[in-house]
C-alpha cells in the first residue's frame, strides 16, 4: 500500500518539483481545478505591472509599436505552436475560444463549399458530451447560413463512425472532454474524417499544456483552444487558433476585421485577408490579459511536453489508486479512462451528493469542481500540483465521505 | 490675441481640472492621442493588482463568483450606459468593436428579414470614410449570408439620404469619423433611416465619453463602441454593444456561445439565448483587461458628459483658433468641422508633410497620430487635457513649421 512518505519520496525526486516555486498557490489550498483556471505564475503580476504602469501609462500609444503590441497574438503563437505540435506562423493568440470556433468552422465549411466533390455536404459532426459552447457555436453559425447546414450530435465515441459519413462537412470534436475526461485518438478520428471526405476541427482547451498534442503530425485540419486552463494565462485570458501552413490559403472566415487585413493601416475600403495565419485575426486585443499569456509559456519553456505528460499520468493513476483503496466503501463512479493514452489531466468521479461532496472539499482547502449530472472534478497539472497533494486530497475526501461531512442540501452557485 | 496666461488663466477655472491627478501622465509629455489610446487612470494598476494576486492568485476559481467576474461585462455595461443615453440592462461590455459589430450587423439583418415587408432588403449602407474594420464586418457578414446581401459606401453624407432606400436593409455609421472628426446627426439619420425602412446602427467608439451621445432618445436601434480611447480602459480592452430593450426579444445573434446561454451551466446541448441583454454575450472575457475599464468609468462617475462636452470643445476651439493664427503661413488645412454640433473632440489638420510633421511633434513631446492621406490627428480629453496643453502644442508645431524642423524622408511605422 502507498503511503504519505511513499508520495513525499516520490516528490522529492520528482524533476518538475521546482517548478512549483514559479506558482503563487495560496497556503492550506490543494488545487485540483487547474483544468477550469490555471493557477498564477507569479512572473504574471510583475509583467502586468510593466504593461500597466510603463507601457500604457509612461509610453501610451507608442507601445503599439516599441513595446510589440501589435505582434503580440503572433508572437505568443509561436510560443505556444511546440506545444500543440504545430510550426512557427501557424498559431495566433486572440479573441475567445468560442470566437475562435467559429472561424475555424466557418473557414472548414467554406473550403468544403469551394471542392466541386465535396461542396453538397451539409452536415457538422460532433458529440452530444462536447463542451456546450462548441455545440452552441456550431449550431449558431450553421443556423445563420442559408444553404441548410445541421449539426449532428452523436451519443458515443462508438458511433463516431457510422455518424461521417457522405453528408458530413466537418467534424468537429473536443480533444479531451471537459467532464470525463476522454481523450480522442486525434490521428486515428482524422484520418476517420478525410477517408469520409470531411474535415476535423479540434477544441484543445483541456489537451494545450495538459497532453503531448502533435496537430501536424496526426492530420488535423484546424484547431482553436484556450489559455486560461492548463497553460496558465489567468482568467479569460484570449484563446488561440491554429491554421496549418497547407490550409492557410483557402482559409476564409467572415470576422474579417482589420487585425486580419493585408495591409491594416492603409485604411483600405475593401477587406483583403493578410497572408498567413495573420488572416485569423480580426480586432483589437486586450493587450493586459495577453501579456501574462507569456508568463504562462515561459514555464512551458523549462521543461518538455514529455516530462509534464509522464508526471501527469503518475499523479492521475494515484489519484485513482489512493480513491479506490481509499474510499472504497463509497459509492464513487471513475468516469475517467483507465487506459492512459485515452486519458487527459484530470479525474472525475461521480458520486450521488457529488455537488454536496464538492463543496465541502473546498471548504477543506481542496479545490476542484462539479459539472452536471453528479460529477466531481479533479484536474491535475504537472507543473504545480504533488504527489503529497494527491494524498492529502484523497484523505480529506475520505474523511469527508467516512463522516458524511457535507450538506446534501448545498444549493449550486451560479458559476463553479 | 490669447496669450499663455490666458490659457493658464482658464485652467485654473476649469471645473474638471482636478480630475487630471487621477491620471499617470509622464512628465514632458502633452498628451493628445486619447482618442487611439486613453491615458492611464492611476487606480488602474491598484486594481490589476488585486485582480492578479487576490482574485486569481489567492481566490482561484471561486473568484467567478465571489469577485463577480461573471458578471463583469453587466455591471460595467451599467456603468457605460448612462454616458451614451442607454438604460440599464442595455449594455454589456465584451469582446472586441468589430465582433461586436457583426453581432448587431447580424442581428438587424435578421430583424429585418422577420418582417414580411422588409425582408427583401438586400444592402447594407455606410460610408466609405468609415473607419475600415466597419467595413470589412460588414462585408465579411454580407459575403457569408447566401441571400446576396452588399455593401454599399457612399463618398459624403451628402449623398446619404439618396443611397438609403427601399432596398436598404441597414444603414451603419460610426458616429464621430476616426479621421475627420465630423458628427453625424443621430437623430436626424436615425429617423432618416426609419424613413425608409432601415434600420441603424452605430459604431460609438469616438463618441462614448467624448461627446454626449443619446441612444434612447434620437431612436437608434443598436450600438457598438471601444473603450480603450476616451473611456480610458486600458490597451485593447473590451468593447461594448448596445441593444435597447425594445430590440431584445427580437435580438439573434450567430456569435451564440455559452454566455449568452440562457442557463449557461446546465450545459445543455441546444443554444437558448439568454433573456435580455446577455443574449449579445458569446465566450469568457479576459477578466483583467475587462475589469480595469471600470476604473475609467470611475472617472467620469465624477462629472457629467455636459461638463466634459463644454470643455472639449473649448479646447478644440482654442487649439482651430491659436493654429489658425500662429501658423497661418503653413499650408495647413482644417478637416474637422468648425460647427459645434458636428465636431467630435479631435480636431484634424492636414499637411503635405503630415506624417514627418506628427513626428516631429511627437519627438518634441506632443503626441497626436497621423492618418493616411496628410491627416495630423489631435485628440482632446477633458478630464486630461488642459488650456495650457493647447498653447504649449501649437508652439511646438509652430517652430517645428518656421524652422521646417521635420524629415520629409521619415518613414511611416506599422502601426501608430
């Protein structure tokens, strides 16, 4: 059996140990929700402080150009692309996931329409589990064409296959569910989708930062995801989009504004798309909130994907392990995969007072979170979290659970 | 002839002068971009500060509710509506100008293509002079729309009653020209439009907190504006839209993401727009950028747009005046309107060596901008700029003009 030393002994010869002093993490706080807000690298308040106090307030509108304003989105993008498995100038740091989606769905459907072969296809397939938003925005957009596109939600991954088919223009699938768990098979979906003729679009908001991701390398089309979970950016802080260099010149997507014109301050009367991935672009940036996504990938910038996805996969099979022996006599469901490779970051339970359960755990210190139907939540990160945390979690969870220490009654927030 | 002490004279009775020590102005610096980037309010970094290290370093994830960062875009939409003329519940700050723009471009689309009499409408009506990524939204949502919508630019608002007719779906201003300063008459246009049929919508984003604007009152239909030139809120902060109540029942949107989900956490597969204003909301905002712009607004809690107004334009007023008699041997032409009503609070001269000239001058300290063709761009602030901020720059520019004391090689950056 584990013990406390056991997880103290593995800490100690864990290499991504020191990376944990690069975090502001409060005291008496176990944070497992890296996979909804990452946590605070604590380079991102000094780095504010510049942007804030010397760029915009002591040079103003100059910093546009002498503080690199502009190239922000692309620059970062560069930063972020070895992550993802993508190249220089594929990548765009910018606007919001869900913005991001729909320039990434659009542009499919719209290099779908321009193929003779392919262009009667009407039909965007993805899952009923996926994130709301993705759904939402999908059916958003193909609502708002006229030529009668649907969105398809299948039930299962199993039936993925029978799903693309001739009608399908794009699929469109979240990497790593946002409450399983699941990670897809990202080469084997891809090449799923084009030997049907159709396109795949990746949501990687819980894969960047969380899982190795090698979008060239597996086929993907387009991918958009955010900065704010596992990559660290803080709160809201702009999401990105990935166009592949063989993509980039059919391209298209209607929020053309002047971030993505060819030649923005020629003022020009009539929209010509920029070469490259700067045609991903569309307004200005909250040049704040931007900043700090650096701060984030600099951390990236220690270590390797590689390191970061063995130690993950340590601490989610603890996790598991530590619950099941643990906590036994509780009637807790692992919805996430056992299986690694179809794995991401984080561990989900299920447990009938699931939100009750949840809500005393963070009254302990022990911060994860609660999605619909009675699923508790629990993502790992690499770079801050322990192996001691896992164990401290899984005794407060049972101490929790062997009291019956929650209020079954606990009324939901608004937002956890 | 006014003289220094006069202008010295009028700031020592200027009711709004105390207001400028809430700003970081660098010293030597007369500042007279406001109009592209607003300075910064000295509460800002305060602010960002508890935003990083308190709500997201300390709080973590429970921030979204117990700092309120999920309502952020509400609560300060509230507090921009009273400077342009809108009620509560009719604003929300989000996103950027332009995708602002393609929500309420979309969304009078749509309300025109309910109505039996008007669907046929096909044109969308503005004006070439618009600021560009006006034009380029609405080209790009037109082009995306298979009912074969256009654009149509007209080349002076003269020509505007003659181009908005029985084919015109909308008609879309920005309400104080980016380059020229001029005015439009809201109401006037606004009616103009209703006349035959269209609706109107219009960019506000050299109007919020520069001139007083009435959204409500001269019968608009939707609005969109920035926040980052007079509402100073920071480098690239989010962006506002505007829909009066009677338009929300009819307002859709394509941008239909999870925040402007009616029940955005019951994740439910099908989109339900949200009851009200939050159905213009799409994806999370980038909470420090969003949250700093209320230190902006703080600022003009402490005044009145009449005051402000009163005083913007005596210091356009002045500025004309004092170029006009200082420099009258430089072949300088005013481009914004002399008439009160029709002026926004910038005023813009051409020059044949315009951009070598705004060089100089913001070499020597005063920093205005430069725009394509000859346009030298000067941006007045109330709660900044002061009467002798005006004399002290048309010295400059006048010695900077006797002494052609400027490099009519000077090359133009991307960006400024």
């Amino acid at each position: 059996m584990t013990t406390r030393n056991d997880c103290l002994a593995r800490d100690a010869q864990d290499p991504l140990a020191a990376l944990r002093d690069q975090f502001d993490l409060p005291p008496q706080v176990i944070y497992l929700d890296g996979n909804s807000l990452g946590a605070r690298p604590k380079a991102a308040l000094p780095r504010a402080q510049q942007v804030i106090a010397q760029e915009w307030g002591h040079d103003l509108i100059r910093s546009w150009n002498t503080a690199g304003w502009f190239d922000l989105p692309k620059r970062l993008g560069n930063r972020l692309a070895p992550l993802i498995g993508a190249d220089d100038g594929e990548v765009v740091v910018t606007d919001t996931t869900s913005v991001n989606l729909f320039k990434a769905l659009a542009a499919a459907l719209h290099m779908q329409a321009a193929d003779p072969a392919r262009q009667a296809r009407r039909v965007i397939v993805t899952e009923r589990s996926n994130f709301p938003t993705d759904i939402y925005m999908a059916q958003g957009l193909s609502s708002w064409l006229e030529r009668g596109y649907s969105v398809k939600l299948v039930d299962s991954v199993e039936e993925l296959p029978a799903a693309i088919g001739a009608d399908t223009a794009v699929v469109m699938l979240t990497h790593v569910n946002y409450r399983t768990g699941y990670q897809h098979d990202m080469r084997a979906t891809s090449a799923l989708a084009h030997a049907a003729g159709a396109l795949i679009v990746w949501d990687l908001a819980h894969s960047a930062g969380a899982v190795p991701v090698a979008l060239n390398d597996d086929g993907a089309d387009l991918a958009v995801g955010c900065t704010y979970k596992y990559l660290n950016g803080g709160p809201g802080s702009p999401a990105f989009i990935w166009v592949p260099r063989k993509h980039q010149a059919a391209f298209r997507q209607p929020l053309s504004g002047w971030w993505g014109h060819a030649a923005p301050f020629a003022m020009a009367p009539d929209f010509a798309p920029a070469d490259g991935i700067g045609r991903a672009l569309c307004g200005t940036q909250p040049v704040v909130s931007l900043a700090m996504v650096e701060c984030g990938l600099d951390v990236f910038g220690q270590t390797s994907m590689a390191a970061i996805r063995a130690k993950s996969l340590a601490l989610t099979d603890l996790f598991i392990t530590l619950v099941e022996q643990r906590c036994a006599d509780h009637p807790l469901g692992l919805v996430t995969p056992r299986e690694h490779a179809r794995r991401g970051s984080q561990v989900s339970f299920t447990h009938p007072h699931g939100y009750a359960v949840m809500t005393a755990l963070i009254a302990r210190g022990v911060i994860g979170d609660y999605r619909e139907p009675a699923i508790m939540r629990f993502g790992f990160t690499p770079l801050y979290s322990s192996y001691a945390d896992v164990w401290d979690a899984v005794e407060i969870l049972r101490d929790i659970l062997d009291r019956q220490d929650y209020n079954v009654d606990a009324k939901r927030d608004a937002v956890t």
